[in-house]
C-alpha cells in the first residue's frame, strides 16, 4: 500500500477551502485544513504535512510570517510551501520568496498546474 502524502490547506475562504480539499482528496492527497495563520502554524507542527498551501491575507497571524516561522525553524525547513494568493503585484511575490515560499500561484488559480506543482514539490 502506498503512502498517502499530507497537504496542510491554510485558507480563511471557506469555498475555495472546500474546492481544494475536495480534488486533493479526489488526487489521492490526505488533506487537513486550516482557516487562519495561528491554527495553520499550530496543525503544521503538530501534523508534519508533507506539503502546505498557505494563503497570504489570514486572521491572527498572516501568511507571510506564517511561511516565515517554518522556513526558519529547522525542523521545517525543507516543508514545502505554496502561496495562494489575491495579492498580484511583483512586491508579494518577492516577499513571499524572500519570506521562504517554494512556489506562488494567484487567486483565481488553474487547479490543473497546482495539482501539477504540488505533484513536483512533493515526488
């Protein structure tokens, strides 16, 4: 039996929530869900996903700082992250990377070539 990868979703809008957690589950992904940054950090530790989708404007604690604390933190480090974000201008894409982010898509977002992403940040 193969081992089933872990995708931690962290998005405070409930539709697109459910839009991912629907075709990561269909794509074979076990899927856990976050609806703000705090609650996003605290299942990232807790349930070690193999992948993280990590939205940028959250309640608590946003996306950035989010994506910050496990990129620094070593036990984290190489946990990839997606950013999937409204923001669409060339300064959030930077700080997103600079912040530690492994790859950025924008809201709205083809889900064929984020399954495909996610597919190869995780292989």
């Amino acid at each position: 039996m193969q081992n089933r990868k872990k995708i931690l979703v962290v998005e405070d809008s409930q539709d697109i929530r459910n839009i991912l957690y629907m075709r990561l589950l269909i794509n074979g992904y076990d899927v856990i869900v976050a609806e703000d940054g705090q609650q996003g950090l605290d299942k990232a530790k807790n349930e070690n996903p193999d992948l993280i989708i990590l939205d940028l404007m959250l309640p608590k604690i946003d996306g950035y700082e989010v994506c910050r604390m496990l990129k620094f933190d070593d036990k984290f480090k190489n946990m990839p992250i997606i950013i999937l974000s409204a923001l669409d201008q060339q300064e959030d894409r930077e700080k997103a990377t600079k912040s530690g982010a492994d790859a950025y898509f924008i809201k709205p977002f083809d889900l064929e070539l984020l399954l495909t992403k996610i597919k190869n940040l995780i292989s």
